[in-house]
C-alpha cells in the first residue's frame, strides 16, 4: 500500500513538473524506469533487515536455554549397575523452591523389589511430588532415597530414568504418528513388544478406526485424539520401554470404567517382577496393590491393603464409601 501511495505521489508530481516545462518528457519516463528497478531491492533490505531482527532476539533466546545449567547433576563417580527396584524413603522432605511451608516431611517407608505400592490422598497431598522425587526430577530437602539400597544422588541419571517407566498426570504426546509416540524412549525395541504394549494399554480396537491405523497423526499435543485416547497411548510407551520400575500418576483418569478395568487386568500380569508406584483417585485402580499408602498433609497417615482400610473409618474409608455409591447411582441410570 505505501509503495503504491509513493508511485502515485511521484506520477503526479513529476506530471506537473513535465507539463509546467521544468521536466522533460524523457527525463520523467527514464525517472520511473530507475524507481521501478530500486522498489524491489528495496523492500527485499526491508525484509532482510526485518528476519535479523528476528533471529537476533530467537538466538537470544536459544542463547539463554543453552546457558541454563540443570538442577539436578550427577555424581562425579555415577552408579551405573543394573537397577532391580528396590526403594526406600529414609525420613525424606521435600519444599518448592519460593515456597514457606514443605510438600513432603517425615516420609519414611520401604518398596520391595517386584511390589505394588499405591498412593492415596487428597489433593495436594503431595503424591505427584513423590513420584518426581523418585524419577529424579528433583533432589530431597531433607533425608534419602534410596535405590537397591544405594542413595539415588549417587546413580547416573541415564541409568535410573532409563530403568523407569513414568505416566504423568498430563500426557504429553508429539505431533507424531501413534506408532511413533509409543515408540518414542523405545527406539531400539522390536516391532512385537511395541505392539504388545498397545494391546495391553487397549489401544488395539481404537487404531482400527484411524485413517492411517497406527500411522496417523495425532496433531500438537495430541488434539484430534480424546483425553482417554491420549492417556493409553502414554502408557503403552511406559510400557514399550519394559521397565524395572512402573510409575503411573492417576494414568487412568480421563479413561472410561471399563476399559480401565480391561487395563488393570493387563498390568496384573505385566507388574509381576517389577517394582509399581500407582497413584489415583479411583480406588478400583489401586485395591489390588500389595500396600496402600494414605498421604495426608505431605505425610504417611494410614498403611494397609484395600480390605484393611476400608474396615477403618479414615479417609480411604470415606473416599471408597462415596465411590462405591456414585456407581450404584450411575447403574441405576
């Protein structure tokens, strides 16, 4: 638009000049002749400048995320011996950074290698927190964990993460294939097992109905798919990885009754031998753990199994209670 308004201004201009006789016919045409052949060069230094600028401030930005330096580093002498799965909490505390008052404090308990262990607990009890604290993503306040009895500080990074495999409560899936979202962490994995853990993770029936079966695009962050879609896809690649360690953090959540119940049924036999963190608000997805834990203000208050708790009258109790007639109510419908 203004390099119009400016050829506009000119033809006007030098039109009075040519027709007062202060401007030659032929000086004008040879005039516009030059305009035209500098317009674009022009505008192309404008545009030019302008992808500088931009890049200058992206490489700044680059420039800062390269700079960062990770919280959490690794011993100058990392173990990197096999993990088994055993883990114990030796009075550990855990506080954000900014923040008054601690997440987890005066935590103290013990995982055999191969046992189910649930967490249980209302919101903000710290439960997300102490599954982070055992994939390392941070460092204890206070106290130890340890792993096969050695503090997790003194392990390779690459050798702990690697024996994991953790679904966090917001799934996070890259506008990639489904194919190649399960396989993502699992690269080098044969083609049976990647598709052994879509078949445990019920994903089997579902990629029938994609265009491109399990080829399809899922979009940024996973948008053409529902929230239950993109939460099996997430542990199907937990389970692709056929970790020593299952961590699932409400994994379920966003997954309808049945299908979590034809899941759960799946893990039973895929869990034997490893060493499985389970946290979630439904109880169905917890009643078979060997132990269940009750947090409760960033501590442990109660201890047992489902039959156990439940004859109790605390939270576990309340919260199966309510459960257990929502169900009732929603059969009833």
């Amino acid at each position: 638009l203004l390099t119009g308004a400016a050829l506009l201004i000119v033809l006007w201009y030098g039109g009075l000049r040519v027709v007062n006789g202060h401007l030659t016919l032929g000086g004008f045409i040879a005039f516009l002749s030059y305009l035209g052949m500098l317009t674009w060069p022009a505008i192309a230094i404008g545009w030019v400048l302008n992808l500088i600028q931009r890049g200058a401030a992206s490489m700044k930005r680059l420039g800062e995320i390269f700079d960062e330096r990770p919280e959490i580093v690794e011993a100058a002498a990392p173990v990197t011996q096999p993990v088994r799965g055993e883990l114990s909490f030796e009075n550990i505390a855990f506080q954000y950074q900014g923040t008054e008052k601690p997440v987890l404090h005066d935590l103290t308990f013990h995982v055999r290698e191969g046992e189910t262990v649930a967490v249980v607990g209302a919101i903000g009890s710290g439960k997300s927190t102490l599954l982070r604290l055992i994939a390392r993503l941070y460092d204890v306040t206070e106290g130890a964990i340890r792993l096969d009895g050695i503090d997790l500080r003194e392990w390779g990074l690459h050798a702990v993460r690697d024996a994991i495999g953790f679904v966090p409560q917001e799934t996070f899936l890259f506008s990639l294939s489904i194919r190649n979202n399960v396989r993502f962490g699992s690269p080098d994995k044969p083609e049976e097992q990647i598709r052994a853990a879509c078949e445990l993770a019920r994903l089997t029936d579902d990629l029938a109905r994609f265009p491109n079966d399990w080829e399809t695009i899922v979009g940024e962050r996973g948008v053409l798919l529902s929230g239950g879609q993109k939460q099996r896809i997430a542990v199907a690649r937990a389970l692709a990885r056929d970790p020593k360690i299952l961590i699932l953090d409400d994994s379920l959540s966003s997954v309808d009754v049945k299908t979590e119940e034809e899941i759960l049924r799946g893990l039973r036999e895929f869990r034997k031998g490893r060493t499985t963190i389970i946290v979630s608000h439904r109880l169905s997805a917890v009643r078979d753990a060997d132990r269940i834990l009750v947090l409760e203000d960033g501590t442990i208050r109660t201890v047992g199994t489902h039959r156990e708790l439940i004859a109790g009258d605390g939270f576990y109790a309340r919260l199966y209670e309510r459960q257990r007639i929502t169900r009732e109510l929603e059969e009833l419908e």
